[in-house]
C-alpha cells in the first residue's frame, strides 16, 4: 500500500484528529501507543502517569482514550500474563502457551484453549520494558509506534475507505475471539499494518468500549492518507453520517451519484 506521508515526525497530530473529528465525528479520543527499551524513557515523558492499581492493559488504553491522560506502565502494573504478552512485556512461554487459565472458561477442551493462545499475534519479548499511552494531540509520543482509533461501523467503513482510496490493497484480518487487543495493537505492533478488530469482552469490560465500537490500530504514516482520502469522499458526496436512502424508494437517482 502507497503512502503520503513516510516522515512520521512532519506529522501534525492536532490537525489530523481535528480532521478526522470533523469528517467522522468520531466521539472518543484518538490516542497512541508507543513501546519503550527502558523504563526511564518511558519516565522522561512530560506529564507521564504511573498506576497506583494493578491494571488490564484495556484499562490502561481506556484511561487514555475516555480520561484524555498519557499512562506508562511495565509488566509489573498488569494483572498477568495474557496483558503483558501481547505488548511483549512478558514471554511468550509454555505456561502461557497452553492456554490453561481458558480452558472451561472461554474454550471447551484445552487443545482448544491451546489453539487459541498459539493463534495469537504478540510482540516479541525482550526487546521492551515499558509501554505508554497517550491522546495523539499531545503531542507527547512524537510519533508514536501505532494510534489506536475508536469508531462505530459506519465511522470506520468510511475509514477504511478513505486509506483505500490511492493506493489500494484488499485489506484482511482475523480475529481470535477473546483477547482480541492482539488483532489490533498486538498485530499493528508486529507487523506495521493497519489492523481491524471487534473488541472482545475484556476490552469492553475493563476498557469501557462501547458495545458498537470496532478498532483500528494502525500505525502513524498511514494516517495522512487517510485524511486525504476522507476528504475525496466527501467532495463525492459520501460522507459521515450516511443518510438512509429508503429501502423503498427508487433507487437510480442515487445509485447514479455514487457509483
């Protein structure tokens, strides 16, 4: 897939969310993650937040994307295992493998629960201690690694649509179900694609989404094109919020606009 922008640190955060807001209306906030090698680069971040309590790393994304604050955290402020590897803050071990804290839970036979933990995508261990969350127009990241972007289907097709407009590629994703923050962050992370998820019960639960909310997690070069293809869109009259058409009504005049 073609980029506009390849120079992260020429992007201007505030105006690409002022721009996303005003063609998608999105209501939370768009945040970023980025991954540090020590915990004192992580410190060094203006107005960095430590937690108090011991957190899911949904709850960490949350406390940027609904509070608005910038959150650094280690393996040491996650509940377990399952948080930590997909950030690769904890190893990817035969442990954790086996899927056992699953199994009878969410998977019916441990050759399943295994499946599942074998199925997802997870950041290498090793090369990071520490992690940081913050509202991409902070500024504070500068870029960061990945911006995690919160939208309800129709936001996010138009999304969709908009990094496809130059430069297009059929785009494909998966989904393991629970723990779903490995499609997106975990994946995005490994990979540097562009990553759909359907955020999973724990996300929703401990990370206050809200049940009509899909993720994207995608890293920051794409983001311009996105902006730049939203606004090609909305010259052709497709644009958020779509109105309904009316599943009555003769239906060649508008076909005729849009296609």
């Amino acid at each position: 897939m073609s980029l506009i922008a390849t120079d992260t640190t020429q992007i201007d955060f505030a105006e690409i969310v002022a721009d996303l807001n005003r063609l998608l209306r999105l209501r939370a906030t768009p945040i970023g993650m980025k991954m540090f090698k020590t915990v004192e680069e992580m410190e060094a971040i203006p107005r960095i937040r430590r937690p108090k309590d011991i957190h899911t790393t949904d709850q960490i994304v949350g406390q940027a994307c609904r509070n608005g604050w910038t959150v650094g955290i280690t393996m040491d402020d996650l509940v377990g295992a399952q948080c930590g590897t997909v950030i690769g803050l904890h190893p990817r071990n035969e442990e954790w493998l086996s899927g056992d804290r699953m199994h009878g839970v969410w998977y019916g036979t441990a050759e399943d629960a295994a499946a599942h933990q074998a199925s997802m995508d997870v950041l290498e261990y090793g090369k990071f201690e520490a992690m940081v969350v913050s509202p991409l127009t902070s500024g504070r990241l500068n870029p960061p690694d990945i911006c995690l972007i919160y939208a309800t289907p129709a936001q996010m097709i138009l999304f969709i649509n908009g990094l496809q407009y130059i430069g297009f590629d059929k785009l494909n994703w998966g989904c393991v179900g629970e723990s779903s923050c490995s499609d997106s962050w975990g994946k995005a992370l490994k990979t540097g694609e562009p990553c759909l998820s359907i955020p999973c019960f724990a996300e929703r639960r401990y990370g206050g989404v809200m049940e009509d909310e899909l993720l994207m997690a995608i890293p920051p070069q794409y983001l311009p094109q996105v902006v730049a293809g939203l606004e090609h869109l909305s010259k052709n009259g497709l644009r958020y919020p779509i109105a309904p058409y009316g599943v009555n009504n003769d239906v060649r005049a508008g076909m005729g606009v849009s296609y």
